[in-house]
DNA sequence: TGCCATATACTCAAATTTGAGTACAATCAG
DNA sequence: CTGATTGTACTCAAATTTGAGTATATGGCA
C-alpha cells in the first residue's frame, strides 16, 4: 500500500509522530498529489508497529499539548520499505477517471446541466493545470528530478484532462452525447 | 459509488441478473475503463435492494444451472441514479497516480532496477495507447458520442502517460533521478 | 472414458478507507 | 475579555474493497 511507503519513506531520513509525517507530507507538497486521511495515516502506522517495521523510540509529553509518539524505522522496516518501491513500480494499472462510469448514462440526464458541470470541471482542470505548473516551476533545482518528475507528470496529466473536457464541453453544450457521432482528431491540439 | 451508478445504468435499460451485469460490462468494452470486482458487484447490488432501489422480479432455475436473481430498477432506484449521474459529474478529484508516492523516494532505490520496471511500465502504457486507440476506432460512428468520448480520453490519458514515462525513464537510466536537475520542456511532443 | 480448463453464479472473512467526532490549546478579532 | 476559528493529535464505527474460495456444469482433447 503506498501510504506506507510514504511513511517508510519519510522514517528514513528521521525519527518522526504520526502528525509530523502529516505536515511534512504537507509541506513538501506532496499533499497535492497523494491523499493522506487521517484515518489512514494512523492505520498504517499501526500496521507497521505490529508487522515490526517501525518501532516506538518514545512519547514526548509537551506541557500541555496531547501525546506524540515518536517512531523510528527498523530494519525490518527497510526491506518492506524497498519492496514496496519495487512494488509500486513494477505494478500496472490503469487509472481510473471518475467520469469513466458516468459518461456510458450520460444520455440519460439532463443535457444542460451536464454541460455547466463539464464546464465546471473544466475550469477546475485548468486551474489544476496552472497551479501545477507553478509549484513545478517553483521547485526546478531544488528537488531531486524523480520529484520534478512527479510534478511534471501531474502537470502533464492536469492538462490532457483539461483538453479531453473541452472537447466533451462542446458535445455536451450542443446536445450530442446521446447521438451516434463520428470521429475527430484524438491529437490535435485544439486549445 | 461509481458502481452503484453503473449497476442501475444498466438496468435502466432491461431487467438483469447481476452475473448478466458483469457480461454486460465485459460485451460492451466498459471493463476496459471500469474496473468490477465480483465481491464489489453483489455487494453494491445488495445495497441498493436494501435502500429500494432495485426490486427483485423473480428467480430463474434453469435446470441444474446455479439459481440466477432478477432484479429490476424502481422509482426510487432512478431518482438515486440522477443523482448519482449528477454527483459524478460534479465532484471533482485529482486522479492519483501510482508513481506518485513512489518517486519521491526513488533515489533509495537500485536506480538499474528502477529504470528496467519504468521501461516495462512504458512499454505497457504504448500497448495501451494503441489498445486504446483500437477500440476508439472500432466503436466509431455505432456508440453514443458521450462513450466515444470516454474511449477518447482513455486513449489521450494513456499516450499522456507514455509520454511522461519516456523522459523519466531517458533519467532513470542516466542515474539522474536522485540529484537536483534543471526543467525541461514540459510541452514538448518528443516522442 | 477420464481429465483438465473454463464458465456460471455467487459467498465471505479480512483488510482498508471513509468520514465524522473528540478534546484541548492557541490565536485573533471585536 | 469573550467568542469564534484554527491547529494539534488522535479515535472509532461503519462502509467498502479485496482476494480467495465454493459448487456445479460444460466443452474439448487424448
């Protein structure tokens, strides 16, 4: 599971409590391309500790502030740590577009306001697209290339998204969804 | 939940069994797009019986065959399918790449086993761009446009994606994943 | 005829994710 | 100084997904 690869990762470099591994996860901005729920987060830790990967170097009592407990990353942490980098690699599915289910029955809503909500999803792709090229942009020679790389391919993809939904807009906008249609060019770049 | 929409999509149009649904889906390419697990299938089915929204019709034993459920769509089961058209049109989520919680850490890694499975990971992306292009083409001009266009943006995601996978893997192979690099073309068409 | 693979039609426990809630502290506007 | 909001650090039940298993039948091949 990638969540705990992210944690294994992140316990590399130092001891860290769960909350920690939250904000630095945040604050590397990787928040904007890998989902961490709380819920998962504390999960997966608690996976680890019982698997052995992790182990607990202490709890730091501040004041009056809760609890945080401390964990380091065992050896046994390590090998887990390097197969599900292999893992992560090596596995090969297909992403999944949450519109992939809906566009089959499209025909069967309302036209207009299936185009505004297209619209609407448009402008967020494009946004999505603009604000990944900034933190691209704002990263270049400061981070290792595999997370420019990471960066790179959200813009890439923020963008191709951006370009099918204008396409599916004007479809939409005039009533076309539900009718037999011929091709058009799938590479044009018709921004 | 997409399945949900997809179970009462279906039997919109016909009464089915849910082993029929999973032909369905299967006959008319959709598993290329969606994935449908067994267990998530009968669980979803089974939710929407309890909440009223598919009604059993009857139970088919065809001689010695397993007894086959019927079931069929209510008027409940419709007002929840809008919905959920609607909602699947309207939420708006990034879509999450596998690599992503992988690359960060790819420098703790053999980077010589990395760039073998990212070139294995490429390969398969060029496959399924051409698979993709494929059913696009075969599905021209005898489908709704709303699923030519769900077969389009497949197609343009994975060419996307082999794309990104090219330059990442011209780096991984050099070793340069690790080390603070400059920016590149993100644009660029080099294919 | 015997054997194996595949298709049919599910079932189920275990793993995981989700979404909301808890409890207290600090900070800040009015 | 008071009330509202935000931040810290989790917890937990319920929903959902996963992956494997079950049981029978059919078709093909040797």
């Amino acid at each position: 599971m990638s969540l705990k690869l992210l944690i294994l990762g992140l316990l590399m470099e130092r001891e860290m409590h769960p909350y920690e591994i939250r904000q630095l996860v945040k604050e590397r901005r990787l928040l904007d391309f890998i989902k961490v729920r709380d819920g998962s987060l504390y999960y997966a830790v608690d996976q680890l500790k019982k698997d052995g990967c992790i182990d607990v170097v202490g709890v730091v009592k501040e004041s009056n502030r809760p609890d945080r407990t401390i964990y380091r990353i065992t050896e046994q942490g390590r090998k887990l740590f390097q197969e599900l980098l292999m893992q992560q690699f090596a596995q090969n599915k297909v992403i999944e577009h949450p519109l992939y289910s809906a566009l089959p029955f499209a025909r069967y809503g309302d036209q207009a306001r299936l185009a505004e909500l297209i619209e609407r999803k448009l402008e967020r792709a494009e946004e999505q697209t603009a604000r990944m090229r900034t933190v691209y942009d704002e990263h270049v020679g400061t981070v290792p290339k595999s997370v420019l790389h990471l960066m790179a391919g959200c813009y890439m993809h923020a963008k191709t998204e951006a370009r099918w939904l204008r396409r599916l807009l004007r479809d939409a906008k005039e009533g076309r969804l539900g009718v037999k249609g011929e091709s058009w060019d799938l590479d044009a770049d018709d921004e």
